[in-house]
C-alpha cells in the first residue's frame, strides 16, 4: 500500500515535472524571504528551561530579591601592587557609572566608599593591633605625605627621618624595609622596567597575597537579546574604558572579563564560528559522497536543489510555528543537511540501479518508487518521531529542536517523492548501461558472507564488551565543559574557582529573614559536602567591642596628620630631583656599605 502511494506521487512529480518543480521551488523561495523577516535568534538561556519547577521558581525569587545579582558581566583586574588593583578599580567602576546606557548597576564587592570607611572593622582585633602600631610607628612619614603627597614629600619625610636619627642605628634600620622597596623600584625604572611602588606593603610590611593582588568590578548591563552575543557592546565599553584607563601589561594592570554575561556570549560566538565551520564542511562532504555515489552532475545538482529546497522550506516552518532559534534549536541546520541528504542518495542510487535494470527512464522512476519509497518513508517517520519525542518535555530548547528537526524530516521526505522526481524528468540523466556498485568491494563482500559467522560473533563480542563497559561512563554536570575551554571568560572562571572565596560555584538559598538564614546556615554547614556558609551575617564584623576603641585611638593620633588644612601642590621636576639629591647625601652619612640606605 505504502508502495503504490509513493509510486502515484512519484509519477505525478514526472507527468508534471515543469509545474511541481516551479510550485516547490516558489513556495521554498516564499519560506526563506518569510524566515529572513521573522525567524529570529533568541540568546536568552533563561527562556530555553522550564519556568514551572521549583528551582526555576527559586530562581527567580531570588533574582527579584536581588535583581543586582543577575545577568552578571564580572570585571576580573589584576595588577603589579594592591594600591595599582585598588586604584584600578575605581577608575572603571566610576567611568563604567557614567554610562549608563551601557551598564544599570555597577559594584565593588571587594573595595569603594563602603570598605573605605569600615574595612579595618573585617580584621581580627590582632590583626588591628599590629596594623595600628605600624600606622603609628609611621606617624612622622605619613604626617609628611599628607602635607606634600609626591615624591619630593617621600624623600623630604626620609631625609628628615634620617637626620633626626642621627647616629642612633636602631632607627635607621626601621626604615630598611621601606629604604629597600623604593630602590628596587627605582633600580628597575632606571632598568628601563616598570615599577610601582605599593604603599600598602610599604605601610605593613607585609607581602601581598593573590587575593591582595585582585580586584572585582561586577555590572548588570544593558542586554540585547536579537544578537547572538547580547552583551557584545557592554564588553567592547568596558573593554573601551580600561584602554582610555591605559590597563595594559606594561602599566601592570590586567583586565579579563568573565561572569555569566561574558560566558554566554563566548558560547554563542564560539557556536557562530562553529556554526559557520560545520556547515560549509557538511555542504562540502556532502557534494563529495554525491559525486563518489552517483558519477553525475545532473543527479547531483538536482540533490543540491532538492535539499536547498528542503532547507528554506524547514526555517520557514521555524519561524512560522517556533519564531525563534535558540542555542540548542540553530543546529537544525546541520541535522538537516546530514540527514536529508540520505534520503535522496538512497533514491537516486536506487534511480540508477533500477535505470540499468529497465532501462526507460518513466520505468527507472516507478521501479525506484515501489522498491525504495516504503523504506524511505519508514526510515523518514521513524526520525522525525524520534525528534518529535523532544516536544513533551518542559525545557523549551529541546522542545523547540524536536518540533523544527521533526517537521524538517517531514519536509525533506516529501520533496524526495516531489521535488527531486520532477527536476531528474526536467534534466533526463543519462543511461546507466552498467551494474551500480564498486566492483573493487566484490572480494570483501564474499569475503564476509564466506566468515559471516566470525563476524557475527565478533560484533557480538564487542556488544557484550561496550555493555559491560557502561559503568564506566560518567556524567559530567558541569556546564563550564561543554564551552571553549580557551575563551577568556572560561579560563577565567576556572582561575577563579581556585580560591574558595572566588568561585562560581555557590548554591544560594533565599530565607524569609536574617534569623531564619543563620539557623538555615547553622545546618547546612554541618553536611561534608559543604565547604563554607555565608548569609548577611557573615559581612557584619565581629568583636566591634574590642576593635572600635583601637580604631578611635588610631583616629586620635593619626586623624591631625591625615587632615592636612593645606597639602603643597604638585611639585616640578627639579624640585622632585632636589629632594632625591638630598635624601641620598643624608643616607651617605648614616649608611653602612651594603645596607639598603647606602644603596
């Protein structure tokens, strides 16, 4: 039954070849202009999953509690010195609130007026302690830099120091720490190296951590979800300002971007490139394996018709019914390309058996209908119920895919019975006056019907061997593999996941109120699996009793020096090399050979 049907349409498509080819060919052209002005590309991942389970509902209460968290653009700026890291910093997050029509929200998780204010409040009261005798220790240092913030206040204020010390060595190797970070900056100026100096280290003398090093800009910027990369043009702003910023290798600032934003957008522009790529190499095998297959031009250009054809007809049936293509749902093209293709070399390899066998072209074209339609017609169903299975399920990229990949499936079938019948009655191939196939192959065909039971046997052993093997298989949840392990972004992130207090990774848990989220924390942090707990308590200091009247002593003594009523302006460059010139004749009295004050 199957048979004669396709064996009707088919001798249809030939008696009417001139009318089929010109109604599919139109109706294909119409599908291609209506998917050009409709078929859009949609970015938003958020719309490829369900929006009707709990964590999605969560998910979403947790972005309306929080709306500055989502649809994160994360600044990652390293730098030579943590007062460079800091200053960096700054300078972007205030150029980047500037703008914006660029960027809505822009934040220092780890630095700006807020750590300003209460950032000795996060160390321990030892910490403090230590940091308040320093800070006092180097009273008469910083007194002198308030008033004169240059580098003629810095050699004044050593000059003065040292000359007060006069022959008392004890004071003068304090300052060896200090005295030996400015000549190792000055020696690799002099080098012709970049250098800066970092004050925090000079002030503490202690050595900067990765953390110290490292400084966030977060932002949630416009997006525009009809490009494939829908936060292109806040990326190129930023990466804009850090130029005008001179962020630069040689300056010791770098800047990488990465955060849910950058991560999606790489994706989507690794999948165009790719994209691109994979379908030029299929267009290309494809015309490959129809010339091996067929030996003829005219078979081959009416397959490339026919599946071109097909193509326009299946995005037309996208927009149409879909409207949009997601990250998942744009790789119809390729599916439909690599499967349809093979619906039409079985026609036309079994056109050209059936040509040598009958001989006439009308018999070839029915002899081809009635041995190979109903498999065809099988093989075509059994794919697009295979895609069409996508459609129930809740995750909208999938679904999508299984409606466009099934209708695709549908389409390329008929236009086998339709399309290609007629262009192959409009172009008449020429006869085939030998036996189709590869009479090279002839040996290994008798070679396996002759061993058909060791082959049998081999396949079965390596089934057994593939089951046993399945254990084995691991699933790998972790999405960040699935993306270009050599994007910016994603190297990034897995730069960040070294650190603890860092990483992407956190499960976030929305509780009605602060004492709801410590007893949720409390049990939480019990379970192996967790590593750390963090809740809005985390960021209120502790033992304020303790650390507060530290700070306002500290405040006491150093608050007069700080504010200077009238700092000195800028000075010139001779008046920079006067001060150097007397700093160095007064560390040439006090100095030992080799100790950092004679250097």
């Amino acid at each position: 039954m199957i048979a004669a049907i396709v064996a009707r349409i088919v001798e249809f498509a030939r008696r009417n070849a001139v009318l089929v080819m010109v109604a599919c060919l139109v109706l294909a052209a119409a599908a291609a202009v209506y998917a050009a002005g409709h078929l859009a590309v949609d970015t938003d991942i958020e719309r490829m999953l369900p929006s009707n389970v709990a964590w999605r509902q969560n998910e979403r209460a947790l972005d309306e509690a929080f709306p500055q968290n989502n649809n994160l653009l994360v600044a990652v700026i390293d730098a030579r010195t943590p007062d460079l890291a800091e200053q960096a910093a700054a300078e972007l997050a205030d150029k980047m609130r500037a703008e914006p029509q660029l960027f809505t929200h822009v934040r220092q998780p780890d630095g700006g007026p807020f750590f300003d204010r209460n950032g000795l409040l996060y160390l321990s009261p030892e910490e403090l302690d230590k940091v308040a005798q320093q800070l006092i220790a180097a009273q008469p240092l910083i007194g002198s830099l308030a008033h004169d913030p240059s580098l003629r206040g810095l050699f004044d204020a050593l000059a003065t120091f040292v000359s007060g010390a006069g022959t008392d060595t004890e004071k003068v190797a304090q300052l060896d720490p200090t005295l030996t970070m400015i000549g190792n900056v000055v020696q690799r100026i002099i080098d012709g190296k970049r250098a800066s100096l970092s004050w925090t280290e000079m002030m503490t003398g202690r050595k900067p951590n990765a953390r110290d090093l490292r400084r966030f800009v977060m932002t949630r910027p416009v997006l525009d979800f009809s490009g494939l990369e829908s936060g292109a043009t806040a990326r190129t702003g930023i990466r804009r300002l850090a130029s005008e910023l001179g962020f630069s290798s040689e300056s010791g600032v770098r800047l990488r971007l990465t955060g849910s934003v950058a991560l999606d957008d790489e994706q989507f522009a690794t999948l165009r490139e790719g994209a691109l790529r994979s379908t030029v190499l299929s267009v290309v095998m494809v015309c490959a394996i129809l010339f091996i297959a067929l030996r003829s031009v005219k078979l081959v250009g009416a397959i490339i018709v026919t599946l071109a054809a097909g193509f326009m007809l299946t995005a037309g049936f996208a927009a149409l019914a879909i409207g949009s293509l997601n990250l998942i749902s744009i790789a119809f093209g390729v599916l439909f390309i690599g499967l349809a293709v093979d619906f039409s070399i079985q026609f036309s390899v079994r056109y050209r058996d059936q040509r040598h066998r009958l001989g006439t072209f009308p018999a070839a074209l029915r002899g081809t209908a009635l041995t190979i339609g109903p498999s065809l017609v099988l093989a075509a169903g059994a794919t697009a119920i295979g895609f069409l299975s996508f459609v129930p399920t809740r995750y909208t990229g999938i679904q999508a895919l299984g409606w466009i990949a099934g209708g695709g499936m549908l389409i390329a079938i008929a236009l086998n019975f339709l399309l290609l019948p007629a262009l192959l009655a409009i172009v008449r191939p020429r006869g085939e006056p030998e036996a189709i196939g590869f009479r090279r192959a002839a040996p290994l065909d008798r070679w396996l019907i002759e061993r058909r039971q060791w082959v049998i046997g081999g396949a079965a052993l390596l089934a057994a061997v593939s089951i046993a093997l399945l254990p084995q298989i691991a699933f790998d949840f972790d999405p960040l593999n699935l993306k270009n392990p050599n994007s910016e972004s994603v190297s990034t992130a897995r730069d960040l996941m070294k650190d603890p207090m860092t990483t992407p990774y956190t499960a976030e848990i929305l509780a009605p109120s602060l004492d709801d989220a410590k007893a949720l924390a409390e049990r939480v942090g019990e379970l192996p699996e967790v590593a750390q707990v963090v809740t809005a308590a985390s960021f209120i200091p502790e033992e304020q009793d303790k650390k507060l009247p530290i700070i306002e002593d500290l405040a006491l003594l150093l608050g007069p020096s700080l504010n200077d009523p009238q700092p000195l302006p800028p000075p010139s460059d001779e008046a920079v090399l006067k001060a150097m010139r007397a700093c160095g004749n007064a560390m040439e009295k006090i100095g030992k050979p080799g100790s950092p004050a004679a250097r």
